[in-house]
C-alpha cells in the first residue's frame, strides 16, 4: 500500500507555509480600495513573499493591477517615437533652474527627461497611488529622488507654498486620450495654467488640432457590425455600435482606406486653454470614388516648434483611433461632400454624420444647404449659435474631470 510522503526538498524548493498565505489573501479581501488598492497590493505582495505559487494571490494581484493601473501605459512607454518626441521637445522648452510641473506622472519618464533637461527641480503628480509609488522607485533607481518629487494627488489639489515652493516655470502633460479630450486634458491644463504656473510659463505639448475624414472599410462593419452569424441576422444588434474604439492591432487589420484629406474641427491651445463648449459644421470633400462607412477622428499634437505626434492613419505608435460609423453605407464620387457636425464639452466629443451635400445640378438651390469654408479655422460655434470668443478667462471648473480618473482608451 502506498503511503503519503513528505517531498524531497529538492522537489519542493524552500519550505513555504501555504496556510499563513491563505490567511493573508482573506485579509487582502476583505480591505476596502479606498486608498486606491495600496494596502490590498501590499497583503498580497506578502501573502506571495510567503508562497510564490499561490493561485488566488497571484490572481487577485493582477485584477488588481489591471484596474489600477489602465493597460495602455506598456504600449506607451513601449512607444519609441512618442518618447523621442517628447524627449527633444522637453529638452528645446526646459532651461536651466527652471521649476517644473509634470502632471500625470505614470512611471516618471517626462519628470526624468525634464530633470535631465537642467531642471532646478520637477514635481511630478499622480492622483493613483500605486502608480505613484512605482513612480518613486523608478525615479529613485535612475537616481533623481533629489531632483524630482513625487506629489501623490490630483493635480487641482495641489498648493503653491505646500505642495511646490513657487508656481512652475514649465508645465509638461500627456494626459490626451485618441480625440484629445477624454483624460480631462483641458479642465486639468486651464487649471494649471492659470494656478500653478508663472504668466508666461511654457508648456508641453504646446496645442493640439482635431481632424475628421471620410473612410472606406468593409474590415470595419465585418468587425463592429456583423450582418450575420451561423445564418442568424444581427442588425438588430448594430445600435449599440455607433462609435467604434480601434487599437493599433485593429486599425491593422481593417485597413481603412481614407477618400479624404484629414480637415479640421476644432484647434486647442494646451498653453493658454480654455473650457468653452463649441460646435462646428463641416463638408469633408471626397478625393477619390468608394464607399464610406466611417467618419475617423484623429489629432495631430504640437509638442514644440517643429515636433508633433499624432494619431492619423499613417501614423505609428501605441494611440488608438476612433470611428464613427454611418448608419448605412454611402456610395461617394470623387467631389461629393460629406456633411458633419461636431461638438466638444471641453471633455468629450460627439459627431453626427447627416449625409452628402446634394450636388448642385440634383437640388434645388434653395434647397442647397451651406456652410462657411475652412479658412484656416472652423467655424466655431458656442452654445446658443454664437461664435465663441478667441479667448475665456479661467473659472474653476464645476465639476472637472481627473486627468487619471477614468480610463478612456489611450
């Protein structure tokens, strides 16, 4: 008969007490997540100091980080362009001795790169405390704890005499989702702006451009609505997919054809920002015959003088893109215009597509309907029909959105 035997410690590695680590993994579920997973991150870590392979720790541990710690932010630091471009723009705006404000720290590599630039000293903020602890220990093993100092808070929480011995000479952010808007960018840098750095401090990125074009993309509707599946018809179901989120994998694999330049909608200044709502009327003019399915939103971004990222169809990088679809696809000859309106509440955007210009020789003229041509800028419209103003001094925001609270998709 064969009887139980203790394992040979070969077999088994280092004595580990599983029942201390089970304990621990009860203790970790019961903690609230108030303080942003903190104390729950370290229970586990400890229940796994105690037993490395312990399943229900490992498990709970990574649905932790995944709901801390938004996915995007390994791609990004992954993104070779993105950080170059942020590197030489930190380096032409950074002077010597300048106080520097970098908000939404992540693992610190824009506080690095502007303390490597000749900062006199960096504070760097992050509302998430597990990311900012991480921060810390990167920083601190690249050796720049003496010059950079981690703020774990919201960047609208932070006090001038507190928090930063002075207001910054130079504020850095890239906190912009795929339409600019999504991370609260302008709520946040209208604050900083006006509260937290000098009259004429500088700012990375410098402005951003939203654009718009026409596309052709069967991959797209075979993607995000699919007629049919084992015989089934399913185009009860399309409703739900009006606007579609597209990862660089995705933007891959559907192969988005554009049948228009990009045109603009709407031009943010990141370094004098403002939160006025706007909307605006455009005709996006086909140059070439197809079949639209969709509307593409993307940005192009001025970092500084001559250095820009963006997220267009050729462009590379870790950003994602997003596509409004048409309720039906439109047949478009090269010419034809593709009427859209857009509008922004200085935080998200909404696009509504209402078809093609009839041409003149299919309409009647009073029928025509018309709009003023791009002339370098839209025609910006705020609420009630009025043009909006060039500029707006800064009022708090009501209820401004964290730079890090949500998690739109990057």
């Amino acid at each position: 008969m064969l009887q139980n035997q203790a394992p040979h410690p070969s077999q088994s590695g280092p004595r580990q007490d599983p029942l201390d680590a089970d304990e621990l993994v009860r203790l970790a579920k019961s903690q609230s997540l108030a303080d942003g997973g903190v104390r729950t991150s370290e229970i586990l870590a400890d229940a796994l100091a105690r037993d490395s392979r312990h399943h229900e720790a490992q498990v709970l541990q990574e649905r932790l980080h995944q709901m801390f710690v938004p996915r995007w932010h390994f791609p990004m630091l992954a993104d070779r362009a993105r950080n170059q471009a942020y590197a030489r723009a930190i380096a032409a705006k950074v002077r010597p001795g300048d106080v520097v404000l970098d908000i939404g720290c992540g693992a610190g590599l824009t506080a690095m790169l502007a303390a490597r630039a000749g900062a006199k000293h960096v504070y760097t903020c992050e509302q998430q405390p597990l990311i900012a602890q991480a921060a810390e220990r990167v920083i601190a093993a690249n050796g720049l704890s003496s010059r950079i100092t981690v703020l774990p808070k919201w960047s609208h929480d932070i006090v001038i005499g507190e928090d930063m011995p002075e207001p910054a000479d130079v504020v850095i952010s890239e906190i912009v989702d795929t339409v600019l808007l999504g991370e609260g960018a302008l709520a946040t840098l209208t604050h900083a702006m006006a509260v937290l750095a000098k009259p004429e401090a500088r700012a990375v990125p410098e402005r951003g451009t939203l654009l718009a074009q026409p596309v052709e993309s069967r991959g797209l509707l075979d993607l995000w609505r699919p007629q049919e599946a084992e015989g089934f018809d399913l185009s009860a179901f399309h409703r739900f997919a009006r606007v579609a989120q597209l990862t660089p994998n995705d933007l891959a694999a559907c192969r988005l054809k554009p049948l228009a330049a990009p045109a603009g909608l709407f031009r943010f200044d990141f370094a004098r920002p403002t939160l006025d709502p706007a909307r605006v009327a455009r005709e996006l003019a086909c140059t070439e015959a197809g079949t639209i399915h969709a509307v593409c939103a993307s940005f192009e971004m001025q970092l500084a003088p001559g250095i820009l990222v963006a997220n267009g169809l050729q462009s590379g990088g870790h950003w994602g893109r997003t596509a409004y679809l048409l309720d039906q696809p439109v047949a478009a000859a090269a010419g034809d215009r593709l009427r859209v309106t857009a509008q922004h509440d200085a935080a998200q955007l909404s696009l509504s597509i209402d078809g093609l210009t009839p041409r003149a020789a299919d309409a009647e003229p009073a029928a025509l309907w018309m709009t003023r041509g791009w002339t370098g800028a839209p025609p910006v419209l705020a609420r009630g029909g009025a043009e909006a103003p060039a500029g707006a001094a800064w009022a708090p925001p009501k209820a401004a959105p964290p730079e890090g609270g949500a998690q739109p998709y990057h």
